[in-house]
C-alpha cells in the first residue's frame, strides 16, 4: 500500500476526544493489549497528529503519528498497527516468517506467497482469512511487514503450502 509515495491531504494535532475515542478503538481492535499498553501507545499529553493522505493507488487512509513515527493507520474504518508499533509490541499479532531475500519483493509491492512461508518446528499460526499478521524474518523477531490472511492456516497447509498467502499492507522501508 506504501510502496510508492503519497499525497498528504491534511496534518491536525489530535482534540482531546478524538484522542479518548481512538484509545476506545485500540482496545477494541487489539484486545490483548492491556490499558497501561494502550495509554502508552496513544500518549495522554504528548504530540498526536492526525495525517489524512492519499495512497498512490487513490485510498484515503488516516495515520497516527506520536513523536514524528507513524503508530497507527485506518483504511476502510479498519485500525491497524505500524511496523514501528509491532517493534514495541512484537506479540500483537499472530506472527509469519519468511527469508531475508523476500523483504525486497515486500517492500516492492508483492504479496507473501506461501511458498516464503518458514514452517516453525511448532507448526503455523492459527489464523483465520481475512486476520491481520506480522511478518518477520527467519533470525530477526521484530516484525518487517503487516499483512491480512488471505487463507486460513488449515487452508494453507491443505494447499500445500501454494498460493498467495498474505496480502500486504505496510512494510519496514517502505514509504510511511
């Protein structure tokens, strides 16, 4: 979604209700996340600017940003989580691995194909399609890319573990 620049609509710091209204969202969307984890990553007093922007393929997408890094972004009134956030909250999200080779196809614009996938001695993740992933590499424990499911587990691994298997929404160096 990042892979190519965008267009900045507008930059507003955050009202104080939006701000109450959007730690409501977090905890919605990301139930694992305790009230100290949520205040924490939705600060109470420091800088929170709204950024609405245009991806290059025209989706309007809002960004959270806390001290100049992006935290946040909503697409089609779906929250999701930023890289950056998953480095400080690495157990978030159900979590993928793939080889280093494939950041480059990522930050590019692919998709993860299943065939990238590293099966862990512990089997994949239980997911669900349609769930919202964390991507790392093989080595590396912090997240590289955010991606939705586009299967189930049990589906990936009945497909022999062919096909597309993640459709990815933001990468480590890409341009958020």
């Amino acid at each position: 979604m990042f892979a190519k620049a965008f267009r900045v609509k507008s930059n507003t710091a955050i009202k104080g209700s939006d701000r109450r209204k959007l730690r409501a969202d977090v905890t919605a969307a990301f139930p694992t996340l305790g009230t100290d984890q949520v205040s924490e990553l939705v600060p109470g007093k420091e800088e929170l600017n709204i950024v609405k922007l245009y991806a290059h393929r025209g989706d309007a997408v809002i960004v959270y940003v806390s001290g100049g890094n992006p935290i946040l972004f909503e697409l089609e009134k779906n929250l999701y989580p930023t890289v950056y956030t998953l480095w400080s909250y690495p157990d978030l999200l159900p979590t993928f691995t793939t080889w280093p080779l494939v950041l480059e196809k990522l930050v590019g614009g692919a998709d993860l194909m299943l065939p990238g996938l590293v099966v862990p001695p512990a089997g994949l993740p239980q997911v669900q399609k349609g769930d919202l992933c964390a991507i790392t590499l093989v080595g590396n424990r912090a997240p590289v890319a955010i991606g939705v499911a586009a299967m189930s587990t049990s589906e990936m691994l009945t497909s022999g573990l062919k096909g597309r298997g993640f459709s990815v929404l933001h990468t480590y160096q890409d341009h958020l």
